[in-house]
C-alpha cells in the first residue's frame, strides 16, 4: 500500500514531513532546516531503508532519528494513516501519491 508513495507525517507544531517510500526498499525525505532543528535533527535531507517485518512497516535513517531502527504498526483507512511507532509513540499522517 506505500510502495511508491509519499506519507506525510504530521508533527506536534501542524507542519509535515513527506517519506517517500521507493519499490527498491528506500526512503527519502525533506523538511526545512527549521523544522528538522526543531525535531532535535541535524540535517533537513535524510536518505534511508524500509522493510516490513511481523506484518509492521520498519525504517532506519541514516542520520534521522539518530540512525536507529523503528517499527509501526499501521492503520490505513482512504489516505488517513495512524500510526504506533515500536517505542510507543504515535501519531497521524496522510497518504499522498
């Protein structure tokens, strides 16, 4: 249902971050320098891996997130996804194109 397709995330102050999710098992995204500072990051670009492990969707950053693994446990409903990251944390996102 992602492969090829853009999520975007929403985060805490309303903006989005848009993940691509490419068939050859990569992610990328970018947000503004602002935006990735105010989420404790050092770069606004980050490349990375996707995978799906116990029907979850799991993604390694290669900077992002401090380079660490996570899985999510996804509910698709239309274009609206809600998410529960393997640390507990959660929130929203849309589905694009």
């Amino acid at each position: 249902m992602i492969v090829g397709k853009t999520i975007y995330i929403q985060t805490p102050i309303g903006a989005e971050v848009p993940v691509r999710y490419r068939a050859n098992g990569t992610i990328t995204g970018s947000v503004s320098m602002h935006l990735a500072a105010l989420g404790g990051e050092k770069v606004s670009k980050d490349v990375g891996r996707w995978w799906v492990r116990n029907s979850q969707l799991c993604q390694r950053w290669n900077n992002w997130s401090d380079g660490r693994a996570f899985c999510y446990k996804l509910n698709i409903s239309g274009n609206r996804v809600t998410w529960v990251r393997s640390d507990g944390k959660s929130g929203t996102a849309r589905l694009g194109k």
